[in-house]
C-alpha cells in the first residue's frame, strides 16, 4: 500500500515538472539566429534618415547685387540715385538706371557702374579721363542685345564715382574691380576695350586676371598713363587686337603712343586703324563722320573675336 502511494507521488511530481517545462519552451521561442537578433536590436525610425535619398535642391544660380554704399560723388550736380539706392550719372537714361551698381576698389574707392546684360561672354568698356559713363553707353547697350555680359565703369573722381582725395594714378584698380564684377556676375572670358587711358588701364588689369582674354580695342590709348605702364602688359596678349587713332589728335603725340602698343603687342591678330576724324578716343565714333561705320566695325570685332 506503501509503495503504490509513493509510486503514484513521484508520478505528479513528474508530470507537474513536466507541464511546466513545456510552458515555458512555447512562451519563450528561440529565435534562429540569437547573436543576429542581439546585434541588430529594432531602432526607431529617424525622421531624417527618411529624406536622405530625396534630391537635393538646386544651387543659386542668380548672384545677389551689390548694396548701394553712401559716399561723396565727384560730380553731385551730375548725379542722381536709382530705384535700388546706386549713384548714377544723370546722362544714364531712367530706363538704364536701374542697372547701375557700386564696385568697390582694393584700397575702399567706390565706384559707380553699370550691368547691361548677361551670360557668360564678359566684355569692360573703360571710358577716357574727362569723359563720363555714358561714352561707351551705346556700344555697351548694343552688345548687351546681342547676348553679351557688359561692365562698364565710371572711373574715381569722374560722375557718380567717389570724389577720391587722392589722383588718378592707381585707376588700374578701377578696371581691376570691373573685371571682377564680370567675374562674380558669371563671365568665363572676357574682351578688354578702352578709350585713352581707359584703355592703358584695361590692358594693365585684364593680364593679372584670371579670365581668358578674348580680345583687345584700344582707342587714343597712350602706352604709359601717368605712373601706369601698358607696355608690359600689351605684350601678354596674344588675342585679337585692334588699336585706332586719329592724326593730329593732341599734336600728333597720341598716335605715336598708340603706334608704340600695337608694336609691342603679343598679338599675331592684329590692326592698326586711321580714323581721319581727328576727334580723340570715344569721340572718333561718336562725333566722326565715319563715326557709324566705324562703331559698327568695333562691335563686330569683338563679336568676332568671341566666335
């Protein structure tokens, strides 16, 4: 009796061991891979890792303009303001003068100037000492048509520019700040043009910049402005040149220096015009007789030197 007791206690105590054992076997499953599991444990979602795969958004194509700058102009009877706050010279027309702007120099000399058109075909028109902007206007405006990126500024102590204690001998900075506002503006090449020592200056500064030079104009140019030698420069340039003057102009004296650069030049492209006129830089074209036909041979050959 004894012994059946005992036999049938240990046979609960075995099958309550056993009820218990294979409870916890089907609450527990083991996964397939248990170090996979426990090395890659879930993560919450990141809500920026959702957005990396999407596009990124377009680069600024456009550049922004530069701020309007308050300072003494040269000729203040002269000068009037644009829309966006720039100086600019009243010879400037109303529907032009939103497209002034103000370029500073390396040593703080402001400058007004104007942007007419855009891409990536850069051109400067450097006016002469005495003259204004609006020399080059006509030009600058028909090339601005035509698909090109012009500047042109108006150098210290002239227009709108800053009345600047100091001379004119370091306006070779002046062409320095026009070229690298048609570099910031997009240009990838440029033509340098220049009427008298807008034109020394233009040379000097377009051969220590870094933009191909696609061609040179020099009208009533001297080979040395004041302390500013185009010697030197001239030399470098190996595009498309052409150098006009007029006899008579200043005694003589100017087509000896103008005759001096187109000797010198780098270029194997090369011509020396005699305007007859007898009228000085921007003058030979705007005042000349010939003056159409001669404006119409500079614009061509700057477009053909870009093509």
């Amino acid at each position: 009796m004894n012994v059946t007791f005992n036999q049938a206690k240990i046979a609960f105590i075995l099958l309550i061991l056993l009820i218990t054992i294979t409870g916890c076997a089907t609450q527990k499953p083991v996964p397939q891979n248990e170090d996979q599991a426990l090395s890659n444990p879930p993560q919450a979602t990141d809500p920026i890792s959702e957005t990396v795969n999407e596009p990124p958004a377009a680069e600024e194509t456009s550049n922004p303009s530069n701020p309007p700058v308050e300072y003494d102009p040269a000729w203040p009877d002269q000068t009037v303001s644009s829309s966006k706050g720039h100086l600019v010279n009243s010879c400037v027309p109303d529907e032009l003068r939103d497209k002034a702007t103000t370029l500073t120099t390396s040593e703080g000399v402001h400058l007004s100037a104007l942007v007419l058109g855009s891409g990536d075909k850069g051109v400067l028109l450097a006016h002469e000492q005495g003259y204004s902007i609006c020399s080059f206007l006509d030009m600058g405006t028909e090339l601005a048509d035509s698909g090109y990126l012009v500047v042109i500024p108006e150098y210290r102590n002239h227009g709108a520019s800053q009345n600047f204690e100091e001379d004119n001998q370091n306006i070779d900075r002046d062409a320095d700040a026009a070229l690298s506002e048609l570099k910031r503006l997009g240009a990838k090449s440029v033509f340098l043009a220049g009427a008298s020592c807008g034109g020394s200056t233009a040379i000097i500064a377009g051969v220590r910049q870094e933009l191909p030079i696609e061609g040179l104009i020099i009208l009533s140019s001297p080979a040395q402005c004041g302390p500013l030698d185009a010697i030197p420069g001239v030399k470098q340039i190996e595009a498309p040149s052409l150098f006009v003057f007029s006899p008579g102009d200043y005694g003589g004296s100017i087509e000896k220096e103008v005759r001096k650069l187109y000797q010198e030049s780098g270029a194997t492209d090369k011509e020396l015009i005699v305007d007859e006129s007898g009228y000085h830089g921007t003058d030979m074209y705007r005042r000349g007789e010939q003056g159409d036909a001669l404006k119409s041979k500079l614009i061509d050959f700057i477009k053909t030197s870009f093509n």
